[in-house]
C-alpha cells in the first residue's frame, strides 16, 4: 500500500554554535492507511517534536514531509493550516478541548472550519459522538465529563471531517489505567475499521502491545 | 468564528460583565461631555441660528452673542443701503434684574426685538405669542428658568430694574450660555424702560435678510467698507465666533474634552485590561484551532468579534442610561445635545477604542507557537 505520509531524512535543530540541540536527528519514516504507530522514547527524545512536524505543526531545519505525494515541509507557513484541516485529526494529552462549548459544540467547532454545509453540522457531530459512545452526553460541557469521556470528545473532535491521519500525543498520560486501555483499543479500531493512519506518542506499555508497529527515539533518533 | 466568540463570550459571564461596565462606564461619561458641551454651544447660539438672518451687524470686538456692546441704532439705514438685503432689523441684548417673589432678585438676559416683524423672538412659544410683547409693559419668559424665578404664570406681574412687566407667554427652549433666565421683551419697551445700558438711539445687533443668500460673503465686504466702527459678520461666521470663544478662549472645550478624553481611555483601558486576559487565559485554546487548522485570521475575527459585541452591547446600555436621566438632567438647568449623528459618531470612536485595545491580544495570539498545544 502507498503510504500516505513519509518523512524523508528530517532533522529539528533549535539554536546555533555550542548551544545547538537536535531535537529531531535524520529520521525517516512511511505511515500506511489502516497502520497504528507508536511513537515511545524517554522524555527529551523529540517524540513530541517528531509528532509535530509530522502533523506540520513545525517546519523541519532540513528533509522532507511528503503528504500523498507532495512535499508540504516546503509549503509556505500560510498553506499549511489548509494542509492540517484537510489530513490531520489531533488528540492531545490535555484533552484541549473549549470549556464554553459543550462535546456536541467541541465536535461542531472542527467541522465549521472545515466550511461543513451547515445543515450537516449538527447530524455529523452528532453521529460522531455516537461512534465513540458518548451521545448521551453531547450537551455536556467538558468540566461536566470525566477524563475519559473528555479524551473520547477529542476523538471525536479529530475525526471530524474525515481526516486520513490522527495524531495523538500521550492519549492515556491524563486517564486510568482501565480508560487508557479503552481509549488505545478506539484507536486501534479508527486504524482498522476506517482505515485511518494513526500515530501515537505514548510511554503507556499496553500501548506497545496494541501497535501495529512501533518505533522507538532516543537523542532525536530511530534507535 | 462570530458562533465561536459568542458562545466564549457568554459563557464566562463575570468576564462579561466587568468589559461591559468599562464600556458603559465610557460611554455615559463620553455621552455626557459631548452633549453638554454641544447643548451648552447651542445655548450659546441659540437666537443667532433661530433668528432668519443672513448679516449680523455688532460693536467692535464682540467676542461673542452674550457680550454685545451698545452703537447708534440709526446705522440701521446702511445696511437697508445695500443692494442685496431685502430687510433688516435692529435688536437689543441687554442685562438686568427681575425681584423674585420671595424678595430676592434673579439676573436675566433681556432680549429686546421687534414684535411687528418676529426678527430675534422666541422660536417656540408654549403660551402667548411673540406679538402680544407689543405696545406695553408685557415680557415673555423661558419656561425653563421656572425653577430659578418660582411659578411662571402668563398674566403675573414682575418687576424687571424696578419697572413693573406683565408676563404675556412663555417660550420654550432658550436658554442663554450663562444660564441666567432670558426675558424677552419689545425693543421700543427696552428703549423706554430699561435705558441703564443702552441708550434710546441704540442697538446692539442689526440683522440682515438678503435677497441671494450666496452673495452674503460679498454684503459682509460691502457693509465692512461703510460701517468701518462695526464688526460684521455672516451668520455662520457669528456662530463659529461665539462658539470658538467659549470652547478655546475660555478654556471650557479643552476641560470638555479632557474628561471625554479620560472617559475613553478609562473604558478602553477595562476592556483592553480584560480582552488580554481573557486572551492569556485562552492560549491553550488558540493554539489547538491553530493546530486544528484555523488561520491566525480566524482567531483575530474571534477576538474582534467579541470587542465589537461588547461594543455595541455596552454602549447600546450607556445609551440608555444617558438619554433616562436626560429629563432630570435638564431639569437641573443643564441641556444634552442628544443627537442621533451624536450617537453615531460616538459609537464608532467608541469601537474604534474597543478595537484599538485588542491590540496586545492580537499581537499574543499572532506569535503563539501552535506546538504549545502539545504541552500538558
């Protein structure tokens, strides 16, 4: 299968002179639909940094992220909040969501600006809260639900719209042990059922077993 | 992003409250200065702009319409010379003292006018008419100085500098810009009994209608010319004067506008003090739009959007306090200029302060690092 992003030899280097740190060290790497990678490393090894310029949050100091065959780590910083709307769901560990809109309204949110058809807004968001089991609860607001409930709000919230690649960055750090263990199976199930590339950052082990494949970093390399 | 600004708006409504107090508290304040300034300039112009005249003939160096000085009435015939006029017609400013029924006494302004013509009378009667000040002892007196003088009952009779005066009407609406109560009176009356300023052969105003309003600039020239110990002046030119002399030289329009000054920056500064923090305290959200693909434009139109909101909420509220305490206020002896061109010109400075104080939250959210996102 043609992988829908690749990392070609991509490096994240912060300052100059003695005070150089490499974040992230000439990595390459090719993520396939319906594939979950996990992401593990000890803190400071660029885990989140790699996360990041894969999701083109972050330009790399040097190689290439190519997105279906075009190369989007040489996009101007204007193009690329298009690029993220258009293949990117992302799950952080805080959960982010926005404390005056309820999970109905959070998952509504991605799709306005993803310029949805307004007719559609309400009965999609609606259908991806059912999908991650959370419909009875879409008029809550996030002080309302639990941690584990808030983490599937922002499942939801990332799959608004339909994006071919979720990014999640520690899911399970701020959730128990029998949640964590939920949320990775959902992510498992968005990789295989909807054919969704799925990139996870996680010191969790259970999450090791999960994987389909998993890649470890130390000192901002492949080890 | 108008849905997203108000939903963020509304929810934390403490937040809401303290930018709408700034904002209303600004715009009352504001509202004040300007309307009282504007209707303090309108008293002080009141008779010039009511009186349908295009020439307005005065002693040398009048600064202004309350301080006229005394010239030889019969100048008249110099200005009735000039081609371009159609009438002109003398008046009389003068000062003096009406006895209060409790014994005490109460300065006024003396307005002496012709009550053939109309030419410088009141321009809006409640009781009585202008005509009825004719052939005798009969004044006419603004019903708004009823507070300061006791009941204005038409028929009553006052004594104005020790002469007695039957009070034939009231008028309504003038007002002079020292606030004392302004009487008017006929001007062949003002010559016969009220001679302590001016004498029976003089005038402190002649007023000129002419044919072609557009040759006005042209008689001002032509009259300067023949009348070398008068100043003359265009109406617009006589209301610029009076006004420039109580905003500039008095110094008043300068207090004036300090404290609408003050007011703004007092409001701009609560709802920029707040919009910031409320921008700290969203960072966190900022960034994960950013990151979920939002353009910092989209951010900006949430931050906008929510001044402006506040904007046009507070000051909708300020409005309406100002024009509800609007009756007392004039009651108290004070006019507001409430204007809607007033409140539409203030609304946009206004906003345009609201804006201008979302400066510093734009510039946050233009440098944050959508990666900041990724921090627990």
């Amino acid at each position: 299968m043609t992988p829908i992003l690749r990392t070609d030899n991509i490096s994240k280097i912060y300052g100059e002179g003695d005070g150089k740190v490499i974040a992230v060290d000439s990595i390459s790497l090719e993520l396939k639909k319906g594939e979950m990678l996990l992401i593990m490393g000890p803190s400071g090894s660029g885990k989140t940094t790699l996360l990041s310029i894969m999701g083109c949050i972050l330009h790399p100091t040097r190689g290439e992220v190519i997105i279906e065959d075009e190369i989007v780590s040489r996009l101007h910083e204007e193009a690329l909040p298009d690029i993220r709307k258009r293949y990117f769901g992302f799950v952080f560990q805080a959960f982010n969501l926005f404390p005056s809109l309820t999970a109905q309204e959070n998952v509504e949110l991605v799709l306005r600006l993803k310029k949805t058809p307004k007719a559609l807004i309400r009965q999609m968001a609606g259908e991806l809260l059912n999908k991650v089991g959370l419909s009875k609860r879409a008029s809550f607001y996030p002080s309302d639900l639990s941690g584990g409930e808030k983490q599937r709000v922002a499942f939801a919230r990332a799959l608004a719209g339909g994006p071919p690649i979720l990014l999640a960055d520690e899911p399970t750090a701020n959730l128990d042990s029998k949640t964590g263990l939920e949320v990775l199976k959902l992510l498992r199930e968005m990789a295989e059922q909807d054919s969704k590339a799925v990139v996870i950052v996680s010191h969790d082990p259970k999450a090791e077993s999960l994987a389909h494949r998993v890649i470890f970093l130390e000192d901002g390399r492949i080890g | 992003m108008l849905w997203l600004a108000l939903k963020t708006l509304f929810h934390e409504r403490g937040r809401l409250i303290i930018t709408l107090t700034g904002i209303i508290f600004s715009t009352v304040l504001t509202l004040a200065q300007v309307s009282m300034y504007l209707g303090m300039m309108g008293n002080a112009t009141g008779v010039i702009r009511h009186t349908d005249a295009d020439i307005w003939v005065m002693s040398k160096n009048v600064q202004n319409f309350d301080f006229a000085n005394p010239f030889p009435e019969e100048r008249i015939n110099k200005v009735r010379s000039m081609p371009d006029v159609i009438w002109a017609d003398r008046l009389i400013l003068t000062w003096g003292f009406l006895k209060l029924g409790s014994g005490g006494q109460e300065q006024v302004q003396i307005i002496g006018f012709n009550p053939d013509t109309g030419v410088g009378a009141p321009w809006k009667m409640v009781s009585g008419s202008r005509s009825d000040v004719k052939g005798g002892r009969y004044m006419i007196i603004d019903r708004t100085s009823e507070k300061r003088l006791g009941g204005l009952q038409p028929g009553s009779v006052w004594e104005l500098n020790q002469v007695q005066f039957k009070l034939a009407g009231l008028s309504e609406g003038t007002r002079s810009f020292t606030t004392a109560p302004v009487v008017f009176i006929g001007y062949n009356q003002v010559h016969r009994y009220l001679t302590h300023f001016v004498r029976d052969d003089q005038a402190t105003y002649i007023v000129a209608k002419l044919r072609d309003p557009e040759k006005t600039e042209e008689t001002v020239r032509a009259l300067r010319e023949v009348m070398k110990d008068n100043d003359i002046l265009s109406k617009k030119d006589f209301i610029k004067k009076t006004v420039l002399y109580w905003t500039v030289q008095t110094g008043m329009g300068m207090g004036f506008f300090l404290t609408a000054l003050l007011g703004l920056i007092v409001g701009g500064a609560i709802v920029g003090q707040t919009v910031y923090a409320n921008t700290m305290e969203h960072l966190r959200e900022f960034g994960t739009l950013k990151a979920l693909g939002a353009r910092n434009s989209d951010i900006y139109a949430v931050i906008f959007s929510q001044v402006g909101i506040n904007a046009v909420i507070g000051f909708f509220i300020g409005s309406i306090l100002i024009i509800s305490l609007q009756g007392s206020v004039e009651k108290a002896g004070v006019s507001l200029y409430l204007h809607p061109l007033l409140f539409m010109s203030l609304f946009l400075v206004v906003l345009l302060t609201c804006l201008l104080s979302a400066f510093f939250s734009v510039r946050k959210v233009r440098s944050l690092d959508p990666v900041t996102v990724f921090r627990s």
